[in-house]
C-alpha cells in the first residue's frame, strides 16, 4: 500500500516537474522539506487550483450536453476520477456547483493541511482537462468555434519549481552578485546604469585626451602629457545563451555556493525541457543538450551567475584591474581602457587575448570579426604602435594582437553602438542625438499610417501613440549621455516637426509658437520630459541596492541633470523679462562658469571659451558694440533695463504731447538727463540754395543754353506729343506695378482714428510742429529724424497705455470689447474685419498675444527705430493737421529689407498686425497691399482713351 502510494505521488510530480524519475526523487523530497518552500508551492497551487476550478465551471456552461458527453470519455479515461466524470455528463446546474466547491472545499483543506501533494493532484486534473479542450478547439472536434471565451483557452499551469527556484537562488547568491558589473537581470539596475558608466568614461577620457596636447616651450620646462590615449573595446557574442555548457554552469552555482541539490533540480529542469520544431505537416520534440531556455523564469538569473563566473575566470588570467574595466549587459560585453603610458598599452593587449580565452572556456563563440574596437591614440610612441599593428583584413581596417595559436584582427571603427547609444571620445552626445533621431524616424515610418490619418483615430489618441512609441525612442538613454545645445535642437526641432503634423499647425500658416502648440495640446514639452526622465533616472539610482560605480553614476547623473537645465536656458529664444537683477545677468553666468582656461571643454560654446581666456572687461565691451541686445555668455535676447538715447529725447522734449508719456512723466522721476550728442556736421543757418561766392554758383553752360535754344525751335506736332504721353503713361504704370511689389515686402500701413479718446493724430501734429519748430531754432538739440521721433513717441505712449491697460476698472472694459482675456495670463487678441455684419471681429484662426510677449515686442521694436538704416520711411498719405475730416489718416511705414535686424523688426511688426493692443492708441496696423496707388489709378482711368488708340495703331502698323 506504502509503495502505491508512494507511486501514485510520483505520477503527479511527473506531469508537473517535466519528467521526474526515481533517482531525483529523494533530491527533491529533501529539498521541499524546507518549511518556506513547501508553504510558497501550497499557496501558489491553491490559487491556481482555485482559478482554474472557477473558469472550467463556466466553460461547461457555455457547451451544449452533446459536446459534454464527447468530452466525458476521454477525460475520464485519462484522469480516472469520478467527480470529473460526473461534471462532464451532468448537465444539472445545481450539480455542477456542488462537484466545483467540493473541489474547492478540497484544494482550501490542502492548502491549510499544508499536503501540496493533494494540491498538485487537483492542478495536474484541471491542467489535463483544459489541454484536452485546447486540443479539441485547434482540431475542431467536439467544442464548436465561438461558443467559448478565447482566453479560456490559452489557461496553463504555471511552471512552479522555476519561479520557486529563482526566489530561492536569488535571495541566497544576491550578497555574492553586488560585486559584478553585470547590470542586467539584477534589482536597481537597468540599461540606464551601463550607458552612464560607459558616458562616464568617455567624457573622463576626452577630457584628458583633450588637455594632453603640449607644445615646444612647455617639453623644454618638463611637462609630459597626462595619458597617451583611450580605447572601447565591444565584443559580439553569437547565441550566447544557447551555446552555455551545463558543465561550465555546475561550476559557476557552485562557485557561488549554491547547494548540490538546487543544482540538481536547476541542471534536470534544463536537461529535460523539449523543443517542438513544426515544419508544414512535420513536427517533432527534441531535448535540450547544451544551453538554457530563453523565454524561461529562471535563464536570467542562470545567466546573471554564468557571467559572474566568467568574470572571475577573467581576473585570475588578468588581474583584478582588468576585470573593472569590464561592463556586461546580458550578453554585451565592453571593455574600456584608459592608456597613461605604453606599458598601459601592453596590458591592453594582454586583457584582449585573456577575454577571448575566458569566453572559449565557457564554450561562448565570440566572433572576433564582428566585434569593434574604439582607440583614440595622442604621442608620437602611441601612434607609431598603433600603425605598427593597423591591417586591412576582408576590406576593414583591424587591429592584430597576436595569441599562442591564432591572430585576434579587431575592427577599428570611429564610433560605437551601445545599447542604443553612440558612444566615442568626441561628440559622442550629439552622435546619439542623431542617431535617436534616426530611430525615432524609423518608428514614424512604420506609424505613419496611423498617426498622420483623417479618419477614425482621434487626435488625443495619435498623440498618445505618438507619445509612447515615437518619444520614448527619442528620448531612449539621452539622459544618461547627456546633452549639448546642438543636440537639445536637434531633438526639439524633429519632435516639434511632427507635432505640428499630427496638430495641422505649420508654423508658416499659423504663426503658433511651438510652446503654445504644446499648451494647446495638453502635452508635456520635449524639455519637461527630459528633465522628469532625469530626475526619474537619478531617484532610482538612490534605492539600497549595491552594485559597483553606484556612487560614480549618481554623481554623474547629477551633473547631467544640471547641464540639461543649463542646455535647457541656452536655447530658449525668448526675451528675457525686466527683473532688478536685469543687470547682473551677465555676471549670473559668468559666476557658474567652470571653463578652466588652459582646457576647454568640446562642448562649451565658443564665445564663453573665449570668455575665459580674456579679460572681461575689455571683452564685455567688444562683444557689447556688436550685440547690443545679447547677451554675450547665454545668447538669448534680453531687454535693456535702460532707456535708449531716442527714448531719452522723447520724454525729455515731445512727453508733453502725449497723454500717457506726459502722466508717466509726472509719477516717476525722468531716467537721465544727459544733454544731446553734438552733431558731426552742424548747420550754418544760411538757407537752402544760395549761391556760393565763386564765380560758377548755378550759371548755365554755354552748351545747355545753345541745346535749349535748339529744343525751343522745333516744332512739336498733335501725334508727337500724343506718342509722348503714352510713352510715359505706359513707362510710369509699369514703375508703379514694380513699386507696388517692393512696397508689399517692405511696407506697412498703419491707420490712425482721427477722432475719439483713444486717438493720438492730435498729439502727433503736435510733436510734428515742436519737432519742426527745435528744427528751425535750435538743430544741434535733435539727433533723431522726424519719422524715428514720430514712431518712438508712438510706441511709447503705446507701451504706457498697455501698462494701465491692466487695472481692473480697464481690463473689464477691454474683455467686454473682446480685446484682452478676462483671465490670467493676459492675452490680446487678433481681429479681422467681418464684411457680413460689417464690424471688426475675433480672429478664431490666430492664437492670441499674451501681455508680456506684447511689450517684450514693443520694447524690442523701441530698441531698433533708433538705427537709421532700418526706418526708411513714416509719414501720413496726407498732410498731418490739428482736425481731419475722415475718420481715419493713413501712415506707411517702410522697413529696409537689408540685413538680420530688418528682418527681424518686419518679423516683430508681422506680429503686431492687426493685434487689438493697437488699437489702444486707436490704430490697426497691416502688410501693405501689392496694388497701385490711387493717383496710378487716376492716370491710367484718364488715359485709358489714348492707351488703347495707340495699341490699335501699333497693330495696324504691324499688319502692315
């Protein structure tokens, strides 16, 4: 009776530990006597038991009672237990109930009795039921298709003993494996760790590579150079985890101090796992001779100890230096060396050959030929061994290092790949952006169809796609890297291109701003996102788990950290807003800068290396004289916190004609009071055109009087001086359409109320006639022209006018008028003109202005008037007066098309374009119109009669 029971147990273990045979089974008794494993196994069966018992019950009651007789059979054939039977064939409701809680009532005493052999009874039945189902559902016998759950098909068993003894291995070799640069398969390590290691090393390298180069005076003093190069080394395993020797891995548990029986269960379960090869109508099952399972719950952590394993394989032949050179990622392996002297360069060597010899032990096939080897070489000795040992093998130029027996011939190559990442002792932060980019690209190509459709997907949806499989393969390891200026814009501008595809907003139609795009979409930016990855990498790497260079990547990751917000400043392009501290923010960088003079770094902007290496003084005021408006250490645009000379002669002598300047005036005391720069060619006071006291003065030639007697004489005919106008009329029309082009890329128009609160043409008559009268008395005290004096006092008041704009009283109005938001932030508004209800409306197409963007414009727009060659042109169509008749007095206004600072003001009056803070000072400012003027219009209505007299006569002379 002893051994039928003893018999009947071994069946069960057999259909649920692969295989077991008699001569494991007081291994594994002894093994499960472990009062944590036994109670893990009878926890986890019960809840499967459980599971599986309870989605059975509701197979059954979808199946018809034919199916269920089908079934019955078979199953009781092959399970013998009664209590299935019974469930098969019966097809009482009440009955079925009964039969699944007495087996849940069975599993639920096991589990508390602790008797996992009954548990594993109750799990191998259910097992074989739904195996018999699944079987009959891909043979299409006996369950019809769709009248069951497709997921209650793909139930199984969960493989126990692998997870039991993953818990079991793991929590025992854990203290052992915090010594291993394996950063793969453990807890608190991640591809994240390996790539900061590897950045680690090659900005330490490059660093020093950089600062080693030596010139004649400093050889004579004695100086040698830091170190004589670098060198990465990645090596290319083929089938890794196919080719482990079970041998090779009973001695890495065992070096680990695994016990002999866990080895035993670990080795059986491996050796007796099958592999079901399916090929047409033929299959077959075979067993696994040599390697682990991949897809398996325990082949990690088997690996994870294999390589431990190696590594100390490796140290014996090379020293504990060599093995700190290593960092291993599941199967990638890279080797790092930093060459001081050549003897460096001779154990470089000697770590290569011993590498290759520790992975042949192990039975791991690395394929020289595809590896890569990265060396960067400085010196003289160190090039010269270099090229000593530099071959062409198969078309590639390698590297020879010489075994007892063979030749290592390693590829050189510029760069690295390295987990996604490419790593080199230059760029290597912009080579990863790029190459990001490419994936990224890649990962839109195979979306596309999806992201950019009309039809089905839902915005918010695309985005969201986007956001998962687009983003995060742009953003994969940058971190880590780190970044530049150069490669932030690089990723921002592939990551907004195609927002602004997915959105339908380019930039050239609908003037968005990529900030306000991103808030309008409700989508965090690429520099939030960057900047919560990192702070995301460097809290994971505070967790308490040990493995070697924790310290070294979370300093690293700090440093990444703050450059990526120092990145994140040197590329915005917006003003800078007025603070008290305006004007020490130059001195704000110039206190963070950590540039050594006598070593630059390669990522450093150019002019703040040319800042540290000069004095600053001298420099702040050579850079200044050519970036007025930049500053010189950050390059962004920031606005002067003092007042330009214009602005100065403004409110000193024209405040009183305007309002607003006049009541700004009176509350705060004037900036300064300098008096005006004399001019360089001061007037004489004589009038225009008097004669000189030489002897030519304006008297006629002999020549041009004899000419014009000549003219007086003849005689001018009807047809001639009809032929003339023509001439003329045509000549001036075709100037005209040329004029009108060229106004239309270089004009604006601005249009000024001439009555109401709200209109200035009053004060600029003014300003006109004070302007003209200091012209006449006193010139020496003007230094600006009338057109640059007229638009400053302009924006001016118009600046003042926006600044008490804000009040409460004021801000309720102009949100009743639709022309300022009612809620924060401020925003102005586009307006067009409604030809259907005849009245100036909301533009819905444009994103309004906020109050802060506005002034930052106007003060801008301040800044440049003042240069001479910008302003070509601003005065009214028609003569400025105290009243007006019409309603409106039109101004045009011509910015030269020369140069980036013309471009730029026609880029900030393109902004201010039918904006409603214009109409503060009753304007609408717009484009001129490509069309003739109206005195064009005149001459070509009364011409008309002529033009087309003379086209009839030129045609007839032509048939002629």
């Amino acid at each position: 009776a002893a051994q039928e029971t003893t018999g009947a147990r071994l069946r069960v273990l057999s259909l649920n530990l692969g295989s077991m045979d008699s001569m494991t089974y007081d291994t594994f008794l002894t093994w499960l006597a472990d009062e944590g494993v036994a109670m893990l196994i009878a926890t986890r069966v019960a809840k499967s038991s459980q599971a599986l018992w309870q989605r059975l019950d509701a197979l059954l009651r979808s199946l018809p009672q034919r199916n269920c007789k089908c079934i019955a059979r078979p199953a009781s054939v092959s399970l013998r237990g009664e209590d299935v039977v019974q469930l098969f064939v019966t097809r009482c409701l009440e009955r079925r109930k009964q039969l699944v809680l007495t087996s849940l009532h069975r599993a639920e005493a096991a589990a508390r009795a602790g008797d996992m052999y009954k548990l594993f009874q109750e799990a191998d039945e259910l097992q074989a039921i739904l195996q018999y189902f699944k079987e009959a559902q891909s043979s299409g016998k006996a369950v019809p298709t769709g009248s069951v759950p497709t997921e209650v098909w793909k139930l199984c068993m969960p493989e126990l003993l692998p997870r039991i003894v993953q818990r079991r291995l793991l929590d025992k070799i854990l203290p052992e494996l915090e010594g291993t640069a394996q950063y793969a398969y453990l807890p608190g390590r991640s591809t994240q760790t390996a790539l900061a290691l590897v950045a680690q090393h090659c900005h330490e390298a490059r660093t020093h590579l950089m600062t080693s180069r030596i010139e004649v005076g400093d050889r004579k003093k004695g100086r040698k150079t830091s170190i004589m190069g670098a060198a990465m080394l990645s090596v290319d395993l083929s089938l890794a985890f196919d080719r482990v020797g079970h041998q090779y891995l009973n001695d890495a548990l065992r070096f680990l101090g695994v016990e002999p029986d866990t080895i035993a269960l670990i080795i059986l379960s491996i050796h007796r796992a099958k592999y079901h090869v399916q090929h047409g109508q033929q299959a077959s099952n075979f067993n696994i001779c040599n390697g682990i399972r991949q897809g398996c719950t325990l082949s990690p952590l088997l690996w994870v100890c294999l390589t431990h394993y190696m590594m100390h394989r490796f140290e014996l032949k090379a020293g504990r230096e060599a093995r700190e050179s290593l960092i291993l990622f599941a199967d990638d392996f890279l080797a790092k060396f930093i060459l001081h002297d050549m003897q460096d360069v001779h154990a470089l060597t000697m770590h290569v050959r011993a590498l290759f010899e520790t992975l042949e032990e192990a039975n791991m096939t690395a394929n020289p030929e595809k590896s890569k080897l990265h060396i960067k070489a400085v010196g003289v000795p160190m090039k010269k061994w270099l090229r000593a040992r530099t071959v062409t093998h198969k078309g590639a130029k390698c590297l020879i290092i010489r075994t007892p027996f063979t030749a290592l011939f390693l590829p050189l190559c510029d760069s690295l790949t390295y987990l996604g990442a490419v790593v080199s002792y230059g760029a290597y932060e912009d080579q990863t952006a790029e190459h990001r980019v490419r994936s990224a690209q890649a990962n839109v190509a195979r979306l596309a169809k999806h992201l950019f459709t009309q039809h089905g997907i839902s915005l918010r949806v695309r985005l969201r796609l986007f956001l998962t499989c687009v983003r995060s393969s742009l953003l994969y390891g940058i971190t880590s890297v780190g970044t530049t200026s150069k490669s932030l814009s690089v990723l921002q501008r592939f990551e907004a291109k195609h927002v602004r595809r997915l959105a339908r907003s380019p930039v050239h139609m609908t003037l968005e701003r990529t900030q306000d795009l991103y808030q309008r979409l409700q989508i965090p930016t690429l520099h939030e996102a960057l900047k919560s990855r990192a702070t995301n990498s460097l809290e994971s790497c505070e967790k308490p788990f040990l493995y070697p260079g924790r310290h070294t990547v979370t300093a690293w990751l700090h440093q990444k950290l703050h450059d990526l917000t120092e990145c994140i400043q040197l590329t915005q392009t917006s003003l800078a807003k007025v603070t008290p501290d305006g004007t020490r923010h130059a001195m704000i960088f110039t206190t963070q800068l950590t540039t050594d003079a006598d070593s630059p770094a390669n990522d450093v902007p150019q002019t703040t290396s040319e800042a540290a290496l000069a004095d600053w003084v001298a420099f702040a005021e050579a850079q200044g004289k050519q970036l007025k408006d930049t500053c010189i250490f950050c390059t962004q645009w920031s606005r002067m916190t003092e007042p330009t000379q214009a602005e100065l002669e403004i409110a000193a002598q024209f405040a009183s004609a305007m309002p607003a300047l006049a009541a700004a005036k009176s509350a705060r005391r004037a900036d300064s009071d300098a008096p005006a720069e004399r001019s360089k060619y001061p007037k004489t006071g004589l009038p225009k055109g008097s004669r000189g006291k030489g002897l030519g003065g304006r008297k006629q030639s002999s020549s041009d009087k004899t000419l014009a007697t000549q003219q007086q004489t003849e005689v001018l005919t009807e047809e001639m001086v009809a032929e003339l106008l023509t001439l003329l009329t045509r000549l001036m029309l075709k100037h005209e359409d040329i004029l009108a082009a060229y106004q239309a890329d270089t004009c604006y128009m601005l249009y000024l109320d001439t009555s109401g609160d709200l209109s200035v043409t009053a004060n600029l008559y003014q300003v006109t006639q004070t302007w003209q009268t200091k012209k006449r008395d006193s010139p020496e005290s003007l230094t600006q022209s009338l057109r640059v004096t007229l638009l400053t006092a302009l924006f001016m008041e118009l600046r003042e006018r926006m600044n008490m704009a804000l009040k409460e009283d004021k801000r309720a109005t102009l949100s009743k008028h639709s022309w300022l938001s009612e809620s924060d932030p401020a925003t102005w508004s586009y307006q067009k003109w409604d030809p259907a209800t005849e009245t100036v409306v909301v533009d819905a197409g444009k994103v309004g202005l906020q109050h802060k963007d506005a002034l930052h414009i106007i003060q801008r727009v301040l800044q440049l008037i003042p240069e001479t060659i910008l302003i070509q042109k601003f005065h009214s169509t028609r003569p400025q007066a105290a009243e007006y008749k019409s309603n409106v007095l039109p101004f045009m206004l011509m910015v030269s098309n020369r140069g980036p600072l013309a471009q730029e003001l026609y880029e900030l009056f393109q902004k201010l374009s039918d904006l409603s803070a214009m109409r503060l000072i009753g304007s609408r400012i717009r484009p001129h119109r490509q069309r003739r003027q109206p005195l064009a219009v005149t001459l070509e209505q009364l011409t008309s009669g002529l033009l087309q007299a003379a086209s009839q006569s030129n045609r007839k002379d032509e048939d002629l």
